[in-house]
C-alpha cells in the first residue's frame, strides 16, 4: 500500500491517483474465489469492482493511520 501511495504522490505526472491505483489494483488485491466461481458478469461484476475500489482508495488516502 506504501508503494501505491509512493505512485500517487506522481499523479500530476501520471495521472494515477488514488482513485485510479484502485481501480487498477482493487480486483487484484481484494480478490474472491466465491465471486469467480459463482460467475458473476455484467452488473453484478462491475459492481463487485466499484466497491472493491473503494475499499482499496479508502485504505490508501489513510495508509498513514491504517499502517
């Protein structure tokens, strides 16, 4: 997670801020086996996705209090 937050601390450069590191990273991170094997397409995979990426953008705007 620090080194995701060393990435966004480029993000007028790179244009990878928190938000976008999570949505890139979330479904790696926050992966479910349950969610695979049940096969979940269309709606209920994107929205899987979305509060995946909360959940990780959450934990990197707080890394400092978190870790």
């Amino acid at each position: 997670m620090r080194h995701l937050l060393r990435m966004a601390a480029y993000s007028s450069q790179t244009n990878m801020h928190a938000r976008n590191l999570a949505i890139v990273w979330a479904p790696n991170l926050l992966r479910s086996k349950e969610i695979e094997a049940s096969g979940f397409n269309g709606t209920a995979a994107f929205m899987e996705v979305r509060v995946q990426s909360i959940v990780v953008e959450f934990i990197l705007t707080h890394v400092e209090q978190l870790f």
